[in-house]
C-alpha cells in the first residue's frame, strides 16, 4: 500500500503532459524523466521546457532544504553574486539572501 504523504508523481504528471499535448518536446525531456528520482530543480526544468518561463506562476514555486543547498553551492562553485543568482534560478536577491542566512552560507 503507498503512503499518501510520498507526495504527487510528478514522473508521471510530466510523461501524460508530453505524451498529450507536447510529444515533440519528450527528447529534451527524457533525461530528466529517467531518472530514479526527480528533486524540486528537475520538476522546475521540465515545467520550463514543458511550458516556457511563466513569470506569473513564478510566485508559487517551492524549494525543499536539498534544492536549496544545491542553488546556493552552484553559487560558491560558479562564484557568483546573489543578483546572478537570483537572476538564473528566477528568485529575489532577498529569497537568496534569507537562503544563505538560514543554511550559514
């Protein structure tokens, strides 16, 4: 029996929306789609590519602890400013600058 907490199957969601409506986009999508388990970064990107950017839909986003850690190390690794930041992953300089006092980066 599933949990009900394990959360949507967004695998699942994005393979109907490609197959229904966006077939020609499922090459760009199917190395995402393959793999073992999607993160919060993944299931942005194929909305992206799905969908375009959606700036209005940008406001209802969420990112968990992992996906946050991996935003602000891409930061120390490419070394860039919180306003390159935020410019790439779509966020408020503020949203990254709350990120990095919470996790101490």
């Amino acid at each position: 029996m599933k949990s009900l907490a394990q959360g949507p199957n967004y695998r699942k969601i994005f393979a109907d929306i490609i197959e229904m409506k966006h077939p020609e986009k499922k090459h760009r999508c199917s190395n995402i789609l393959e793999k073992k388990k999607l993160s919060v970064l993944d299931v942005v990107e194929l909305n992206t590519i799905i969908f375009g950017y959606q700036p209005e839909s940008q406001k209802f986003k969420s990112y968990d602890e992992k996906a946050i850690k991996e935003i602000l190390n891409h930061q120390l690794k490419s070394k860039l400013s919180n306003t390159q930041l935020a410019e790439i992953y779509k966020l408020s300089r503020n949203t990254v600058t709350a990120w990095k006092r919470k996790y101490r980066y």
